[in-house]
C-alpha cells in the first residue's frame, strides 16, 4: 500500500488526507511540496487527520502527505547542553543560517550537529554482556558536564562483538556493534532516537525524600519541593513567574536544566536567551548555558509545534536522568500550551468542555507531570526530574481550569500574588494561598541534615503569619491601637518574618542564595527574639517601649548583614536580643 496520500482539505494547522495512504497514528509526515513537518493525530475510515507543526499558509487540496514510518522523536546525543531548539527539535542558530531571523517554512536542518568530532572514551569490551541503559561511552559534553552514551532503552540483553579504540567521533558513527539474542547485530553510536510522547522506561521509582534546594528561603523552608517533585507558580501578569524560575534554574542543586519557552513573547524570550548565554554558574564557575538546554517557542510561532515543545523538552530531561544526572525542568507556561491543544480542539471539532478547552486537558497536564520523578535506572544508576511550570490564568483568576486541573497533579504550590508584586516585594509567592504536599516527606532529611529543630521552627513561623493574617482583619475595622500589647507584638514579628526572611533580594550578593544552615539560623533568631519579647510583655512592659529600641530592624537586617559562610556571627544576635531584654527590664522594672 502506498504511504503517499493527497491532501483533500487544510483548517489552520490541521489538514485532512483522503481515502487510505496507510499511515498510523502518532507517525510523524511530511506535507506538501515544502515537507511541513506534521504528526497524525486521527484515523477515520477513508480520512486522516494531520496536525502540522508549521505555517500552512499556500498548501492546496492535491497536494501530497507523505508518511516516514516512525513517530516525532528526538535525537538524543553529545550537543543538547549549551543549545537553543525550537518545539520539535530543530537548533535555531542553524535555522538562523538557513533562513535569517524568521524561521521559514520547511527548512530542514539536523538536531545535533552531524560533523562534529568528540572525544570520546569507550566503556565496554568485546565479549562484554550489555542491555537497556548500559554505558558504552563517555565523551566530555561540555566543561560541566560529562556526557554518557547507553545501550537504548529498547534493547535486549546482548553481547558485544566489536567496539571502537578511543578516539574522536560524531554522533553517526558506529562505536560498538552488538550480537542480539536471535543472531543478528546492531551497531550503537553517540546518539540514539526516542519518540516524544513515550516515558523512557526506568527500573523503579522511589518516594520523595531529597529536597531540591534552590536557595530561596520561603521555598526551601516554608514550601518545598523534592528532588523528582512537581510544583506550579501562577500568577497575573507582572507577578514574577519568568523571574522566580530563573532564580531556581540558577541557584537550585539541580546538574542540568531544561527551559522551555512554550508560548512566552519574544522578547521575553530573547532576555531569557541572552541572560542564559552570560550568566556564571555559581555551581561549576563556567557559564550557565554549559549545563541548561533551551526550548524557545514563542508566542507568533506555530501553534502545533506549542504543543509539542513540552514533550520535547521532558524526553531531553529524561535522558540524562538515565544517565544518573537531577534534572529540573522549567516549563513557562503551561497555559500557553493548554492554549494550544484549545485552539487544535477547535479545529478538530471536538466537543467543548469548560472555558472552550478539550476535555482531555486534565489527563494531558497528569501524563506530562507524571513524568517527574526519582528514579532508579535501567543501568542501576539514580536520577530524577523535578518540574516547575508556570501557570498563566487570565486576569490572575486561579479558579480558570489550567489552574485547577494542575492543582490536582502537582504537590507544591506556589501563588503569586499581584499585591505583594506592586508592593516590591519578592518573590511574590503568598504564603497563605501556597502549599507543599513534600513537607511530611522531606521532614526526616531536615531533622538529618539541617538540625532536629527545623521542622518545628517552620511550623512555629507559619502560625505567626496565620495569626497576622487573622489580626489583620480586625485591624482594618478598627485600627491596631486598640489591640492587647501580645497581639502588637505578633503583628510586629510577622513583619520581621515578611521583610527578614520572606521577602528576598535577588540582586544581592549574600541575599540571592541562602545556604540551609543561614536559613535555620535567622528562623532560630527571629523566634528568639519573639520569645524574649513576649517574656517583657508579660512581665507588664508595653509594646511601645520595646519599639524603642532598633532590634527588630537589626533582626530584619541580618540577611544582609550576616554573610553565607559566617554563621557563627548569629550567635552576637542572640546576645544582643538578651542585652536589649536586661536593658528593658533594667530602664522599666
């Protein structure tokens, strides 16, 4: 049967084939005489349907679809760190060479460049028993990361027959030829193919039990999220989505970064670009592109190729979790991409579920979160995926569906807050409308590794909050004169809490990154200084004498003050905090 077909109608991305030219679905074709890129995305008989992950503009009824016989997949090799693809894999500095500044339609470019020679160090020997996952080479990717070539996934258990000396080599080239059971052989290189929309297969997957520390106190301390965790930033325009990710993309303990743009204006994504291209990372002293993969699909690019950039983006990202690397993965937004499967909905005249969107929505966002993870490899090895994704809802509104929908799949929550944005401050994460799901996971790592008093200290900073936000609401009917000197004093830490230790400066040398024991000992001091004053309160001092004195601003002014790797300088706090108190009790006793 022939795998050519005609096309017999066009709406938007999607056309329509007539008749029956044999192809299957999910494969991926090319249409017209430009060879668009496309996937098949339904069967009828005598109609196939085809989404195109270009500009249609000019195709015509006749004009032939033509099948390759496998799905959209990705070429996964040495050359994914330190590059910039669009949605389906397509580097964009060689469209650039192809095409100018505008991507046109139908350029034909590799994903991985075919020419390069790497250095490579061959891991196995002939004779050698291999299977799924097995590392049969290694080649320095970049100076930040080491780049591990497996069997594929796919594979049987197999025997080596031949295998290259050490040398340098493409991504093409044959290294290491295999006997498979049946007798038959296969050759392995650099690079392997893996199509988009299946998980790569792992051996098992542990529970949360590592947090994925990103040196933001109000995540790493009161909202955090596990290595192989999901989490969700909405937010209003102008909120700090862009911006919070950046931050985690820099400062996180996460070995690579995968960053897609899905549906973001251009000249955010420009920034995004080239701020990437000139950051240092503060992990390995290069820059910061040596371990980050970019995924750029803007807002005026097609809409179909949208869609597909997430799956993209998260198949890169599990392959070098197979490799034994933590990978996060900062998807903005995922409400540009709902928008997209809305607007191909739309042309496929699906039924409508709420807001216009498909009603698969919902099992679409759990299949792509799903695939965060901790995992034990094919090879034995253990990696994980943790995934951050902005959510955009229209006018802040977190009752929309996108919102809702990835409520239910992800276990951290972190919601911008528009008051808080115009007010400076951030990150504008609101600790009321925010939640972490890993809290109770992680707590035996914080007791472990931070101190045994952590949990408990965290626990006691959000009931301050909690009774500030109560106070609050009788303050605004009322005013605070007429509050009790106990409840001036809560509202009074909670501000030291809001401005010491929630509220962070990105552009701070001491400030930008907090190592874990600094935020455990500003949370140790602040309470301290609660418990001293609520000791003078009680003894019958008034709040207004304590005001007198400058130790809450010196408290609120420790983040700065107080250099990462000085921790034993809080120690001069707490003295001076029973200072202030002896001179209280001293002046007014």
């Amino acid at each position: 049967m022939s795998r050519t077909g005609r096309i017999y109608g066009v709406n938007g991305p999607v056309i329509y084939v007539k008749d029956d030219p044999g192809l299957k679905i999910a494969e991926m074709v090319f249409a017209g005489p430009e060879r668009l890129v496309g996937e098949v995305i339904g069967l009828k008989k005598g109609l196939t349907t085809v989404q195109v992950y270009e500009e249609t503009t000019g195709l015509k009824p006749g004009e032939t679809v033509e099948g390759t016989g496998a799905p959209i997949s990705v070429l996964l090799g040495p050359g994914i760190l330190n590059n910039i693809f669009d949605g389906v894999e397509r580097p964009l500095s060689e469209i650039a060479l192809k095409s100018g500044k505008y991507i046109t339609r139908g350029v034909s470019v590799d994903s991985l460049d075919t020419e390069k020679k790497w250095p490579v160090h061959i891991t196995v020997k002939p004779g050698d028993k291999v299977s799924a996952g097995t590392i049969i080479a290694e080649t320095q990717e970049t100076r930040s990361i080491l780049h591990k070539s497996m069997v594929p996934p796919d594979y049987p258990e197999c025997t080596v027959k031949s295998a290259a000396a050490d040398g340098n080599y493409n991504v093409l080239e044959p290294l290491v030829v295999l006997t498979m059971p049946d007798g038959s052989e296969r050759s392995v290189s650099l690079s392997q193919k893996w199509p988009i929309r299946i998980p790569r297969p792992t051996r098992q997957r542990y529970p949360a039990s590592i947090p994925l520390i990103t040196g933001q106190r109000i995540l790493d301390t009161l909202f955090p999220i596990a290595k192989g965790g999901t989490a969700c930033i909405p937010g209003g325009f102008g909120t700090g989505k862009t911006m919070n990710q950046h931050q985690i993309a820099k400062w996180s303990d996460a070995d690579i970064i995968i960053y897609i743009g899905c549906g973001e204006r251009g000249n955010e994504m420009t920034q995004v670009l080239e701020d990437f291209g000139k950051l240092s990372d503060p992990k390995t002293g290069n820059l910061m592109m040596e371990r980050t993969s970019l995924i750029a699909n803007t807002s005026n690019m097609p809409v179909a190729a949208r869609e597909a950039s997430i799956y993209t983006g998260i198949t890169l990202a599990e392959y070098y979790r197979d490799m034994g690397y933590d990978v996060a993965i900062m998807a903005d937004s995922t409400s540009r991409w709902a928008e997209a499967l809305r607007e191909l909905s739309g042309r496929l005249e699906e039924m409508p579920a709420e807001e216009g969107f498909p009603a698969y929505l919902a099992s679409r966002l759990s299949a792509f979160y799903e695939r965060a993870g901790m995992m034990q490899n094919l090879n034995g090895t253990e990696g994980s995926v943790s995934i951050i994704g902005a959510v955009s809802p229209q006018g802040g509104d977190f009752s929309e569906p996108v919102t809702q929908n990835t409520k239910r799949f992800v276990r951290c929550f972190w919601g911008l807050d528009k008051t808080l944005a115009y007010a400076r401050h951030f990150p504008a994460i609101h600790w009321l409308t925010s939640y972490s799901e890993y809290l109770e996971d992680l707590s035996p790592w914080y007791r472990t590794h931070v101190s045994p008093r952590f949990v408990t200290d965290r626990t006691r900073i959000m009931a301050i909050l909690n009774q500030e936000s109560s106070l609050m609401e009788i303050v605004k009917l009322i005013g605070s004169d007429v509050l009790p000197d106990d409840q001036k004093l809560t509202l009074e830490i909670a501000r030291v809490i809001r401005l010491g230790f929630l509220q962070q400066n990105a552009f701070h040398a001491e400030d930008t990154c907090v190592p874990m024991d600094k935020q455990f000992r500003m949370m140790e001091t602040i309470l301290y200084l609660n418990e001293r004053c609520r000791d003078l309160i009680v003894r019958g001092m008034p709040m207004s004498i304590l005001k007198e004195n400058d130790i809450f601003e010196r408290v609120i002014a420790i983040k700065y003050d107080v250099p990462n790797d000085r921790p034993e300088l809080f120690d001069q706090y707490q003295k001076d905090i029973d200072a202030f108190y002896d001179d209280v009790l001293a002046r007014n006793g």
